[in-house]
C-alpha cells in the first residue's frame, strides 16, 4: 500500500495510515510521486493510493506511469483528490483508476471499506434510482440530498450504494446516495 505523506494533511493521513493498518495491510509511505513510482517498482504493492497533488509526479501521473508499464499496469489505484473536481474523477477513471475518492469527504474507515470490497471481503452494491420513484425521491431528501436525485457538487446522478458492514456481520449493510460521476456521498 503505497501512501504519499505530504500532501494529506497529517492528521488524515495518520488515521488513515492507522485504519489500514489495523485492517492488516502493510503501508509504504512515501514523500512525492517519484518515490511512489520507485517504490512500486521496487515493492509490487497489492494496492496503491495517490493523491492528485503528489509532488514531483501528480497522482495521475503516476497512474498513467503505472498503466503504462507492462508489469505494473495490474496495480488497482485508488487517485485521492482533495478538491474532488468532476475533471479530476473522469480523468482518472479513464485512466483506469480503480476507484476515485475525494479526500475529507471519505473517512478513513470509506476508504479501508473500498479497497476491502476491491479485494472481495466487503461486498458493494451499487443500484441505480429512478427519480419517478417517490419513496426515493422522500429518502434522498430526508437524508440531505436533493429529492431530483442529483450531486450538488457536479450535478451528475445518485445512486444508491449498499456497503456489508463487516463489524455488524455478514447481513449488515450501511446504504448511502452516492454521485455515479464523481462518487461524492
């Protein structure tokens, strides 16, 4: 697990080190882009985080860099983006990012949960809405979305994503509207 130390802020990044940690993953912290490209050559993670604003070489960079080369092109990617603009998220799932998270507005404990479905140890479900459907037009405003069923911040679709809450067990699942463009809950 590959983790860029400066460009989180530090508190963040600490949790986030410390929750993927106790979820039993290794982490490999790194300074800049450049250190992450070396290291992932170096190291083959299972699984790497980048953040847009790395240093050096930006977290698409790297995953251009990463897609390009033949023995690392495998390497899921999650890019972390603090802004979290629309352009961003597009880019790197065109790039063939593995998920594209917007930083402080994904805990720690979202992010452990998304790279462990990736792995296949938390199910997610992702079920698309229909905004005639008046129960999810009333649900979305309840919950502090709008009831046209669309992302204040790009405007794109919600949808509504079930997550197995593996602390509850099996048969739990925490359920949230999120954005299918730039995946903002």
């Amino acid at each position: 697990m590959a983790l860029a130390r400066e460009t989180i802020s530090e508190a963040y990044r600490e949790s986030l080190e410390d929750c993927l940690k106790k979820a039993g993953f290794q982490v490999f912290l790194v300074e800049n882009g450049e250190e992450a490209l070396d290291m992932t050559k170096r190291e083959i993670p299972d699984f790497v985080i980048a953040d847009t604003n790395l240093p050096v070489i930006g977290g698409l960079d790297l995953l251009d860099s990463l897609k390009k080369n033949e023995s690392l092109k495998k390497i899921p990617v999650m890019i972390f983006s603090k802004s979290g603009g629309s352009t961003e998220g597009k880019t790197a799932l065109d790039l063939m990012a593995t998920d594209f998270v917007i930083g402080f507005h994904t805990s720690p404990r979202d992010i452990v949960a998304r790279i462990r479905s990736y792995f296949g140890e938390q199910k997610r479900y992702v079920v698309e809405v229909s905004p005639e459907n008046e129960a999810l037009r009333q649900l979305a405003k309840d919950t502090g979305y709008s009831s046209i069923l669309e992302c204040s911040s790009c405007g794109g679709r919600l949808v509504l994503q079930f997550l197995r809450d593996l602390k509850a067990g099996e048969k739990h699942f925490a359920i949230s509207f999120i954005c299918e463009r730039c995946h903002q809950k």
